[in-house]
C-alpha cells in the first residue's frame, strides 16, 4: 500500500473516531440516564416563559458581503502558499510577481472599506 | 516486535487508542488548569473537596455526573441534526490532533500539507457549531451559531495569511519539517531560534485569530452566557452539551500545540534531545499558551460584533498581507 493511501486512510479512520467516541460514550450514558419526558421539558428555553412565536425566524444576515470578500481572499491564499514554499528557487522575479498581486488585493480591500461595504449598521 | 510496530494497520490502532485517550486527558487537565487559574486570578480558591486535595478531580467528577443526566431534545428541534451536531465538532477536534509533533518521530501521520490540513480541519468545528445552533430551534441558539459563522468568516483569514511566514521561513507545510527548520535556524550566532523572534507579527495575528476560532473571551460572542444564554448550547443537556465543552478544551489543547511548533519551536528546545526531551519541551510551549488565554479571559472585555468584524477586516488582514510582502522580501534579499 503506498505512502498516498496511508495517509488518506489515517486522516479518515481518525475523523471516524470523534464520531465513533461521541456514539460509545453516548451509548454507555444511555444505559445510566433517566428518560421521562413530559410536554414542559420538552418546550425550547426562553428564559421561563412560554415561547413567542417560531424558533426560526427571520434574522438578517449583516455580513453577507462579508462572505462573499471571505470566498475571494480565501482562494487568494491557495494561490500564496505554493508560492511560498517554492520562494526560494523563484527568487526575485515570484517575488515582485507576488508583490504585485498582494498589492492588487490590499487595494479591492481598502476600495471595499471606502465604499463602507465593511460597515456594520 | 519491531515487525509488529512496522505493520500499518496495528501501529494506526495503537496511534487511535493513544489519541483516544489523549483528547479526553488533555481537556481534563487544560479544564482543572482553567478552574484553578481562574479562581486564583479572582482570589478564590476554587475547586477544592473533589479527590482530596486541590481538588484535582473535580472535573473527573463533573463527568460522571454528567453521565446520569438526561438527554432532553426539544420537541421543536431538527431531531437528526441537533444529535450530530456535537460529533462534528469532536470529529474535528480529534482530526487536528493527526499533525502534532510531539518529537521526530512521535507524531501520528506528518502530512505533506500538515498546515493546510491544520487549517481545513480546524475550520469543521464551525460547521457543528451552526448545525446546533439551527437545529436547536432556539432564538438565542440561531443567533449563536450565526455569530459563529460571521466570527470564522472573518478570523480564518487572519489565521491563513498569518501562516504563510512561517511556511516562507521553511518552505514546507510538513509540521515536522518546520520544527526541523527552526532547529536549524539561527539569525545571531549558533543558538537556534524559534521563528517567533523573526515572524512576531505573524505569532501575535495568530494568537489573536486562534483566540477567535476557539470563541475565547474576549471573542466569545457566540456563547456570550450574559446575553444569549450560552447561545448554540442552550438546548442541549447531559453527555451532549458536554461533549462541546470537551471539544473546547481539547481544541486548546491543539491549537496552543500547533501555535507552539509553527512559532515557538514545537519539541525541539537548545540542548535537549527531541527524542526524550520532545513531548515535555512542547507541552511545557502548551502549557504556557494555554495560561496566556486563560489569563486574557480574565483581563479583556467581550469586544462588540462590529468591533470584533472591524478588527479582523481593517487590521489583523492588512497588517497579516504585509507581514507576508515584508518576509517575502527579507527571504530573497537574505
């Protein structure tokens, strides 16, 4: 089995076990916990009264725009760190190529911070 | 016995077992350290009957309490979603610990893309967190875990860009690879020194968004207690609601660990062996950041939403873009 697979089987059967450590100790608890429901227990908490109206209401979501210039620079930083690995054998010409781009970038970020984007009303 | 340890498929057992019972220790002991500290800062002595003295089991027996109790989900709840919500966060607090070095070659799996994989797995937590905070059906669980989503959005760039220093200083993202550079680095002299003293900007950004990642005071409005009632776990009781704070404390655990080998040196420390002297030197680095947050818990106030959206997109993001322009300089110049 090559070293690819190891690798790829290591990170899944240890993602595995935080879900498999959550059904083990959940099951052990299930054998020791109490179950008795009733319509009172059951009710979503607000603070002791009765809940107004739906859980899911409607709620505005103010940093939309904000996930949206996340997506951007999120994709930029794929592209900085191979970059930054190899900087080394590519000398002064990647480095005033990425200059360049981190400059382009710095300015759509002040641009959007001018154009109040970034303001939290 | 060598043969036996050179089998893959018994030597990912043994690494699962140990983590297994890793995670768990390591929550408990960065807990009782948080109680402990916590009361002293507040001149109050704190836990103190529990296992006779220091109280040193408190947290052990808060466990098994928490055993008994039972598990209430609310009639309104996404049934499905609010039971899985807790195992997505401790899928991810377990999947971090693959890349800790704890010496050259007590590590369970040095990935390639060891960084990468740190911030990709890091990051899934989040993904928990809003699935309780929707399913719970919970006003003050929505907006919990909506302000979770808008924290991560804004402080996983930070935590990204704040990286790639180090990765110029040693071009690779292995975790051991790294902490070898540094072992090898040496601006005066012949003592090594960690990328700390080069890359300070970078460590303080780090810091600054592990802190937010991990929804630590004073970025901790997605459980702020005082205004929305421990936000995305307030419906949940029992084993469930523990297991979030288990993946908190765990993802400490983590988080100072890999700030201390991207920053600090992980295992390796001038004059000891990292082959002995490895797993002690870097949880003693553990040790020290875990205190850093625990003090600033009792130092900073809770920032507001804007501000804490104001202090990632106009500073931590610009300063975090320069710093990579002026090591990027310093790299070819040098």
């Amino acid at each position: 089995m090559s070293l690819y697979f190891q690798d790829y089987i290591t990170v899944g059967s240890f993602a595995a076990l935080g879900v498999v450590l959550v059904i083990v100790m959940l099951g052990v608890a299930a054998l020791l916990r109490p179950s008795n429901p009733s319509p009172a227990k059951q009710k979503t908490y607000e603070c002791g009264v009765d809940p107004v109206g739906e859980g899911w209401h409607q709620s505005y979501v103010r940093y939309y725009v904000f996930g949206l210039l996340f997506v951007i620079f999120d994709v930029e930083a794929v592209f900085i760190f191979p970059w930054a690995i190899k900087l080394e054998d590519l000398g002064v010409f990647g480095l005033v190529e990425m200059l360049i781009f981190i400059w382009i970038l710095l300015m759509g970020l002040i641009f959007a911070i001018r154009k109040g984007v970034l303001r939290w009303e | 016995m060598s043969d036996l340890l050179s089998n893959f498929w018994i030597l990912l057992a043994i690494k699962l077992v140990a983590i297994a019972a890793l995670v768990p220790v390591s929550a408990l002991v960065i807990g009782t350290a948080e109680l402990k500290i916590s009361a002293h800062m507040q001149s109050r002595i704190g836990p103190y009957f529990a296992g006779g003295r220091f109280g040193w089991a408190q947290l052990i027996a808060d466990g098994i309490k928490f055993f008994q109790k039972e598990d209430i989900i609310p009639e309104d709840a996404d049934r499905q979603v609010f039971r899985w919500a807790p195992a997505l966060v401790l899928l991810s607090t377990v999947a971090l610990f693959v890349v800790i070095p704890f010496s050259p070659t007590l590590i369970v799996r040095d990935l390639d893309l060891g960084v990468f994989y740190v911030l990709a797995i890091s990051s899934i937590s989040t993904i928990g967190v809003l699935m309780a905070g929707w399913s719970s059906a919970n006003k003050y669980s929505l907006m919990g875990g909506l302000r979770a989503a808008g924290q991560l959005i804004a402080y996983e760039l930070p935590l990204v860009l704040a990286v790639v220093g180090v990765v110029i200083q040693a071009g690779t993202m292995s975790m051991v690879g790294i902490v070898e550079a540094q072992a090898s680095f040496e601006v005066f002299g012949t003592i090594a020194v960690p990328y700390v003293a080069v890359q300070f900007v970078g460590f303080l950004v780090f810091m600054t968004a592990a802190l937010a990642e991990l929804s630590r005071i004073p970025f901790d409005l997605p459980v702020a207690e005082s205004e929305l009632v421990m936000g995305f776990v307030t419906e949940y009781t029992g084993f469930r609601f523990l297991f979030f704070f288990l993946g908190e404390y765990a993802s400490m655990f983590s988080m100072s660990a890999i700030a201390a080998t991207l920053f600090l040196g992980g295992y390796h420390f001038p004059g000891l062996d990292p082959a002995i002297w490895g797993p002690v030197v870097l949880v003693a680095k553990i040790f020290f950041l875990a205190f850093l947050m625990i003090w600033f818990r009792w130092t900073f106030p809770r920032l507001r939403e804007d501000q804490l959206q104001t202090f990632a997109w106009k500073w931590l993001i610009p300063v975090s873009l320069a710093n990579i322009a002026v090591t990027g300089v310093f790299k070819v110049v040098f």
